[in-house]
C-alpha cells in the first residue's frame, strides 16, 4: 500500500497513475469516492463523511485480501489533526494485517505552482468539484493556512517507510521513478 500525501493540487495522482504505471499497481485516487457523494451530501454532512470513509474502508479490505500487485491512494492529511492521522491509519490497517508494507510518498510544491496545477486538464477532468477555478484558488489557499499539510518530523519513526519529494520543478515520471528506486516497488 503506498500513500502519496501532500496540499491540495501537489500533483498525487498525476504521480500515483505514473507509479502506476511503472509497476502495475492500481490507482485509487481519493476524488474516485468524493466526486460521486458530492453529488447527494455536502461534504461536511455526517452522511457524505460516513459513506466516503465507510466506501474506502471496504475497498481497502477487498483490495488488501485480493491479489492485487499493490494499491496507491492520494489523500490530503492535516499533519496537526489527530483525526487525520487515525483515519490514515484505518484505511492501512487491513493491509498491515497481512503483513504487507505501508509506505507514505509525500510532495511538496510551492503554492504559486499548485495553483497553476490546480487548472490543469486532467486534474479538472476528474475532479468535478474543483472546476470552480475561483472557489478551488480560494479553497487551496486557505487549506494551505488553516493546515499542515506537509510533515516536519512526523515520520521519523519510519524513515525507509517514506519519502519526501519537492516536486515544485519535477516532472511526474521523474518523481514515480524516485519513488519506485527509494522503496523498491
């Protein structure tokens, strides 16, 4: 199971599709459960909350049971919000009960160049609810005040378990090559 972790619009699934890619692994990106929900509950709704973790739950416990090569799954994580954390820890949990490795990949951009991303055609063609490019520029930068969305020290228990990749400059190929090296995928 690899994570890719990171601020809104860093580029996880452009870089999840292309580990994908190189390895065979499936892409679950985290707009694949958002979008469809948004389309009935608000997303602050206790019905869009508990459908979207309940989905992703049961589809980490199929895919962890089945003989899939591997998982990748992008998430925004609020590094000082221990419910982030917990919540990352379920969604691993079926997978570290089978003894397979979890791996966290985390980006980092600068925020000039997350909101030029955060227009870019295939980000608009799956993310529906980000088409708003005046809500989405808004909603990116007040996620980059109100949160850490970037780690300091918070995988330091597990350096060979992550990665950390400013990718301000990089291309996505470039940065799913660095992350299938480091973690020997």
């Amino acid at each position: 199971m690899l994570f890719v972790v990171g601020p809104a619009a860093v580029g996880k699934m452009t870089v999840g599709g292309a580990i994908a890619e190189r390895t065979g692994f499936k892409l679950f990106h985290n707009h694949l459960t958002i979008e469809p929900l948004l389309r009935l509950f608000p997303y602050e709704s206790p019905q869009f909350q508990r459908l979207n973790h309940g989905f992703r739950e049961q589809i980490f416990a199929e895919a962890a049971a089945s003989d899939l090569p591997g998982l990748v799954f992008t998430v925004v994580w609020d590094f000082d919000d221990p419910a982030d954390a917990a919540l990352v820890e379920r969604y691993a949990a079926p997978f570290r009960e089978r003894g397979a490795r979890v791996l966290f990949l985390e980006l980092s951009a600068d925020q000039g160049v997350r909101l030029e991303r955060n227009a870019g055609e295939s980000r608009l063609a799956e993310k529906a609810s980000k088409r708003d490019l005046e809500w989405s520029n808004g909603n990116l930068v007040d996620m980059d005040t109100k949160f850490r969305l970037n780690s300091v020290d918070d995988f330091a228990h597990i350096p060979e378990s992550h990665l950390l990749i400013d990718n301000t400059e990089l291309e996505p190929d470039e940065v799913a090559r660095r992350a299938v090296e480091y973690f020997g995928l």
